[in-house]
C-alpha cells in the first residue's frame, strides 16, 4: 500500500511542534531556576545580616547547604563566599562555631589553589578562635580541612595551627586534637612527623595534667608507632609507652593496652609514607 506523501508532511510536522514546545518547556524551566535561585539567595543575604544570632547561626548552615549543591565555582566565589567569610567573623561564638562544617562544602567546587587563596586565611582565625568551642570543632574536623589543601600549604602552615591545638589550654581541644595525629602524621610524612609530633607528644603531651588528654593519647600512640620507622619507636616513643602504662587513672592504661596487640593493619601506609619521605 503506497502512503501518502502529505501524512507524512503532517506527521513529521507534528513531530517538530512537539520539538519545539519541549524545548521551549526546557527554557522555561531554566529561566525559573535562575530566578527562584536569585530570590533564595537574596534572603540568604539578609539572613545572614540578622540582628539575631540564632538566625545567623541557620543562615550559615544554610550556606554550607546550598553550596553543596551549587557546580559553578565561580558563581560561589562571588555570590556565596562574602557571606562566608563575613559570618566566620561574626561576634558571636555560637555562630563561628559551625563556620568550620561549612567552609568543608566548599572543598567540592574549589581547588586547591582556591581554597589556598581564598579560605586559608580563615581556616587560620578558626583553629585559633579566641572560643574553645570553636577551636574544639576546627581540631575535630582539621583532617578534612587538610585534605582541601595542597601538600606544601599543609607541611608549611596546617601543621603549624595543628601544634598549636595539641597544646591549646583547654583540655577538651587538646584531647580532640591529640586523637587526629595519627591522621595528620599520614598527610605530613614521617621527617615532620619525627621533629614535629614526637617532641610534643614526649615533651608535653605524656606529662599532660588532664587525664582525658592523657587517655586520647593512649588510644593513639600505638597506631601512631605503625607509621614510624622501628629504630624511632624504640629510641623515641617505647619510654612514652612505658610511662603511660604506670598512668595512675585506670582508663589510661586500658586504652594503651587494648591496641598494644593489634595487629598493624597501616604496614602500607608506612611503607608509602617512608618512600615517600
């Protein structure tokens, strides 16, 4: 049966209408995304100017929020990141104090170099805030804020603020951050590793007057010796082991001895970290 060359016309017709308003849909829908995203960020703007800290506190959640969802590094750099960096600084602790889960969203839509530039330098005022509360947050989350930066940048300044939290006059920060050695000894390698860490935990940390302190450094000393040269651990942290199994607090002893008889489950790790070194 021969068809008729003017259905045809009619069908293929219709199949470009069909085109067409789909395509026009798609426009549509694109144009109201932009614009509901304008308005949200309007409001956010505002919220984070509030006279009520508390409503500041949810704007700088938010924030973290919709940059996880944003793909454009540069609308976040312009749009997003001022109000970061002006909540970060707010006068009111209880809003600081989430500015470190926030700033970690921005670590899938900035590079290295990025975050270097523009978030460094707050990273910094964080993990040395004048609120314990803050500094306690920046300690238990400094392995991620390492992780979005560069090797060199983390050797040079991160391992820096990370003494500086080891030996923070409050013991809750000092405890939090004396549990991420063995993490950061990873990202620094074993020579820093070797003159920075071990002359704090020998010199300072095994004589803490605090006995949680003392019971974080317990549970870490062990892993932390898997990823130091045999000859270093005798020489440099079998005595602090030593000590710590004469600890007076029960808890301390325990925590030392429920991983003496691990079994290293990082012989990689160190094997990678002293090749590389």
């Amino acid at each position: 049966i021969d068809k008729n060359p003017e259905n045809d016309k009619d069908e293929m017709e219709v199949d470009e209408n069909k085109d067409n308003n789909t395509d026009k849909e798609q426009e549509t829908v694109i144009v109201r995304l932009e614009r509901y995203k304008t308005e949200m960020l309007h409001l956010l703007t505002e919220l984070c100017s509030d006279s009520i800290p508390i409503v500041r506190r949810s704007a700088i959640i938010t924030l973290g929020k919709m940059v996880s969802c944003l793909t454009s590094s540069d609308e976040v750099l312009n749009n997003y990141l001022p109000l970061f960096k002006k909540l970060s600084m707010d006068d009111q602790d209880n809003v600081r104090v989430f500015a470190i889960e926030t700033l970690i969203q921005f670590s899938h839509i900035f590079n290295t170099k990025q975050v270097k530039d523009q978030l460094l330098y707050h990273i910094r005022l964080l993990a040395l805030d004048q609120a314990w509360r803050v500094r306690y947050i920046a300690a238990d989350n400094f392995i991620n804020l390492c992780k979005m930066l560069d090797k060199e940048t983390i050797k040079e300044s991160m391992v820096n603020y990370f003494l500086r939290l080891l030996e923070d006059q409050e013991p809750e920060v000092r405890a939090v951050a004396i549990s991420k050695i063995p993490g950061i000894s990873k990202l620094i390698g074993i020579k820093l590793s070797i003159s920075k860490l071990i002359p704090i935990i020998s010199q300072r940390l095994i004589t803490d007057n605090n006995k949680y302190a003392r019971a974080s450094l317990a549970s870490i000393i062990i892993p932390f010796c898997y990823l130091l040269p045999h000859q270093i651990v005798i020489d440099k942290i079998l005595s602090c082991i030593l000590k710590i199994l004469k600890d007076e607090y029960p808890n301390v002893r325990l925590h030392v001895i429920s991983n003496i008889c691990q079994d290293d489950d990082d012989d990689d790790q160190e094997q990678d970290l002293m090749d590389e070194d």
